[in-house]
C-alpha cells in the first residue's frame, strides 16, 4: 500500500458577490495557490478551497440595484470569481458558494449543535450597524460624518437597528480563547496583529448577535422561520463545510485546516468569533491564521466599494499571469500594506525575470546548443566555485524557501530563489564559459553542467509561483513529470549529461518602457 501523505488546508476567504473581482481578492487567492502548489509538489495531500459569500442584507442591495432576483444576481457575480480561478491559474481543489444545499445543511447542524450546548439563545438587539461591512459597533468607535450621519472605523456609514435577535455566549469564551492563544503562539501571524487580537479579547467580550430577522437573504435559522443566520456565522462555517462537516465525522482528515489566510480587515472574526464557536461546538479551531495587508492606490485600500480598483484582466495583459504572481509576492513584505506602481512591476519583472532568471536560462542551454550539439555536457572533476554554487542549490534552498512558506514570508521564500539566480549569475559570469571554449573545453562542459542543474533546480522550485513558466523551464531540459517535484531538487536526480536538448526559447519577455504607463 503507498504511504499516506500527510494533509494539508488552505483556505482563501470567501469573496462578497457585491462586486467584481479586483488585484485585492487576486493577491489572497495567489498566496494561497503558491502555498497549495508549494505543498503538492513537496508531497502533500493538498485541499485548497475558495468561493464566494452570497448571503446577506448587502448583497440583497445590490441585487435590487441591479433590478434582479438575489439568486439570479450571486449566480452571475459568483461566477465572475469562478472565472478568476482559470484566468489566474488557480489550482483550487473546490469553489464553495455559500447558498448552495451543502453550504445551508452544515450551518444548520452547527447551529443545533451549538443550541443544544446551550451556546445560543434568543434576546433582544439595537445598535449602530453598518450595512458595508455586515457589521455592528459600538458607539465610542464613530465619529460623526460631514453630513452629520455616523461613520464606523472603516468608513462605512452607520445606521440604529433594533431586532429580535439570537445570541452567542461569545462572553463566556474570553478565557478559553485567551488559554487557546497562549497554547497556540503561531495561530496567528503576524505576530503585532495577534497581539492586536489578544487585547481586543482580554479588554472583554460580549454575546454576539447570531441571526437578523429585517431581511430574508441567508440561511433560515433551525425551528424559527422569521430569522436567517448573521452572515458571518454563515461565511465562516463554509471552512468545514468543505470539508464535509456534518456528512463525514472525519472531515476527510483536512480539519483543523492547516492555514485561513485572510486580510487584515477580517481578522477578529477569523481569529476571535470562528475559534470560538468552533469550541464551543467541540470542533477544533483551524491551525493558523494568516492575515495580510492591503494594497492600496495612492494610499487608499483597494476597494469595490470605494471604486479605485485594479482590475486582474488589465494586469494579465500589461505583465502576464505568471509575472503578476511574481511581482505581487515579492514586491511586498507580506504582512504589510503596499501601494501598486506599474513602474515598479516594470522594473521588478525585468530585472528579477527577464534578466535574472530568464538570461540565465537563456544563455546558458543557447550556449550548449550551439557549441555542444546540442547535449548537456557531463560533468569532469569539480572544483570549490562548482560545489559551492551546487550545495546553495541542492542543500540550502528548498529548506530555507520551506521555513519562509511556513511562516507565510512569500517574500523571504523569493529571496532565497533569487539568491540563487544571482549566485548563478555570477558564477557564469566568473567561469566566462565562452572563453574556455577556446582554452579547455573539459573545463567548459563542466561548467555548463553545473549551471543547468542550478537552472533545473530552479525551475522546479519556482513552479508553484509560475507554473507556466516553471513548466516551460523544465520542458527545455525535457524532464518527466515525475522529476519535476521537490524530491528531485537533489544530487540524487541529477542530469547525468548527455541529455539532448531542443532549440531553447526564451521564457520571460522584456517588457518595453512604454508599458509603464500608468
Ligand atoms: O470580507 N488588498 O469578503 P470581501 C488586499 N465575505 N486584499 C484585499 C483588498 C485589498 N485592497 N481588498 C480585498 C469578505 N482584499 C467576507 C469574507 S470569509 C469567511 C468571509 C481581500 O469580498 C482580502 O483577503 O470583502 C480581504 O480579507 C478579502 O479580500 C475581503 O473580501
């Protein structure tokens, strides 16, 4: 029998219909694909998940903004994510809509369960609300508007509420959550955010309002017609749903999920709400949350409802997928907030890309091609410059890009890459192929192979960032699909020399300068 892979879950959040897609919702779903991609090809069993959240009083605005029924509405917006999916190259094992019958039978059976534990009960509700972010708050965080309406910290407009509502005891939940937090010090990253969580618990919790009995769009609450389930509560059961909550005791072995990588801006429900009403229902909370910055537009957060978006169609067609992927994750810390610039897409994407990687590559098999009949060279004896450059590529990058990815540090994971192509550079430039033709072609050959088994390696490390072009790299040396995953980045799968190779091409294009328009 194979042994069974150790499993791995990453989840995306699930994207409000509100709107269309734009580079905010592309970045999180790229993070998450790199991490799932990164996970296969190091042996993995891998479950990546992404949707849409479809319910709520927000997008039953919309839906009557544009003159047709909620359902017609989620279904046309829903798929223009689906649609993102395959223009980005997304490798998503499952796209889960919340208004789906799974989606509805799973919060329905959490909901019981979490009554049955005398975790729910019905009271009276009236507060400031924002419509914007499905969202109550308190009075002491407003502050009045020009036009004299109050605003919430997020800039969204608030109105006075008052229903029936179905409470959580999320108040009784403050010190397990806080004993959880201590046991658990990478639950979530980065750190100075979980420290933001941890005093937002310990300055005390009060019972959260659970279902909304002013609007109809969501998932009836079990026994009580006249109330749906507060959209959160929806949202975020959509994790386990996945997973088979409700259907399959085992969860298919993915639950806890190993990673919720979210945004800043939902932090407390992912890292304060969800974990406790896992708890309190007797699930596990997930492993780790991840939440990251925003990229802005001359300072601004991206935003469909502020209307300065990116559009993820316009960057494919400046950049391509591929070097969109790139530019996002290494331009960044992830973690901290960035503002788009097209010139600094240019300029990365040209230097780290198409001069980088690309000239390597390029150089290099060119070089074989033409002056070693077209077959890579085997290797003579090696001298310190050889084995120095070969233990970079075999011993230190895959554990190092392994502990960057760990922690969610897509760019500390990309520098220790580039570490590499530089080194690579370098080293091409100091063994200067092109003159030992003329002087000791022995020497020559070895050289040649020392670089193609850094270029190999590379290739297929750089897969789960650029598959495509990963893909493409590894098809100039005609690898199998077999040796194209983490456990051939070794001395073990080495070439041997000998192998033909086709006529190179070139990977990464120059992008021109007029392209930096903004
Ligand atoms: O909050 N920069 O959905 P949402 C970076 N349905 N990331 C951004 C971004 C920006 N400018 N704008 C959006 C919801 N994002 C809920 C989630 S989960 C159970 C329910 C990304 O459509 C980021 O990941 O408003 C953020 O958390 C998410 O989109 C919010 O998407």
């Amino acid at each position: 029998m194979p042994e069974s892979k150790d499993k791995y879950y990453v989840t995306t959040p699930i994207y409000y219909v509100n709107d269309k897609p734009h580079l905010g919702h592309t970045y999180t779903t790229i993070a998450c694909d790199v991490l799932a991609r990164f996970k296969r090809l190091d042996g993995y069993d891998v479950k990546f998940l992404t949707g849409t959240d479809e319910h709520g009083l927000k997008v039953k605005q919309s839906a009557e903004k544009a003159g047709i029924s909620p359902q017609e509405f989620t279904d046309q917006v829903s798929q223009n994510f689906r649609d993102l999916c395959g223009l980005m190259n997304f490798s998503n094992d499952d796209f889960i809509r919340t208004t789906e019958e799974r989606h509805i039978k799973a919060c329905q059976h959490l909901w019981k369960v979490l009554e049955e534990r005398g975790e729910i009960y019905l009271d009276k509700y009236a507060g400031w609300y924002a419509v914007r972010d499905e969202a109550y708050y308190q009075e002491d965080e407003l502050r009045e508007g020009p036009d004299g309406k109050k605003i919430a910290p997020s800039g969204a407009e608030v109105e006075w509420m008052e229903e029936e509502s179905y409470f959580f005891r999320l108040s009784s939940w403050q010190d397990k959550l806080l004993e959880f937090y201590e046991s658990h010090p990478d639950f979530c990253l980065p750190e100075t955010r979980f420290n933001e969580v941890k005093s937002f618990v310990r300055s005390g919790l009060k019972d959260l309002s659970v279902s909304r009995t002013t609007f109809d769009w969501g998932v009836p609450v079990p026994g009580n017609d006249k109330h749906v389930m507060y959209v959160w509560i929806d949202a975020l059961t959509n994790y386990i749903t996945a997973a088979g909550y409700g259907v399959d005791h085992e969860m298919g072995g993915y639950w806890p999920a190993d990673l919720h990588m979210v945004g800043k801006d939902i932090l407390r429900f992912h890292a304060v709400y969800w974990p406790a009403f896992l708890m309190a229902a007797g699930i596990q909370p997930p492993k780790r949350v991840f939440a990251h910055g925003w990229w802005l537009i001359e300072g601004e957060k991206m935003s469909k409802s502020i209307g300065n978006v990116i559009a993820p169609a316009d960057l494919i067609e400046r950049y391509g997928v591929d070097a969109t992927r790139y530019f996002v994750l290494r331009e960044v810390p992830f973690g901290n907030d960035g503002d788009f610039v097209h010139a600094n897409a240019v300029n990365r994407i040209n230097n780290d890309l198409a001069n980088g990687l690309g000239n390597l590559a390029q150089r290099t098999l060119s070089f074989i091609y033409k002056n070693c009949e077209g077959k890579i060279p085997a290797p003579a004896e090696l001298t310190e410059n050889d084995t120095a450059l070969l233990a970079k590529v075999y011993d230190e990058m895959l554990p190092t890009v392994r502990r960057e990815l760990d922690q969610q540090r897509f760019h500390k994971a990309l520098d220790a890459i580039w570490e590499v192509v530089n080194a690579s550079n370098v080293y091409i430039d100091i063994e200067a192929p092109w003159a030992l033709k003329k002087t000791d072609t022995v020497r020559m050959g070895t050289v040649l192979y020392v670089l193609c088994e850094a270029i190999r390696c590379l290739s297929i490390i750089v897969q789960p960032v650029m598959p495509e072009s990963g893909k493409a790299l590894l098809d100039l040396f005609i690898l199998p699909e077999e040796k194209r995953c983490f456990q051939s980045i070794s001395r073990d799968a080495a070439l041997k020399g000998g192998e033909g190779i086709p006529q190179p091409q070139g990977v990464f294009p120059r992008l021109q300068l007029e392209e930096k328009a903004a």
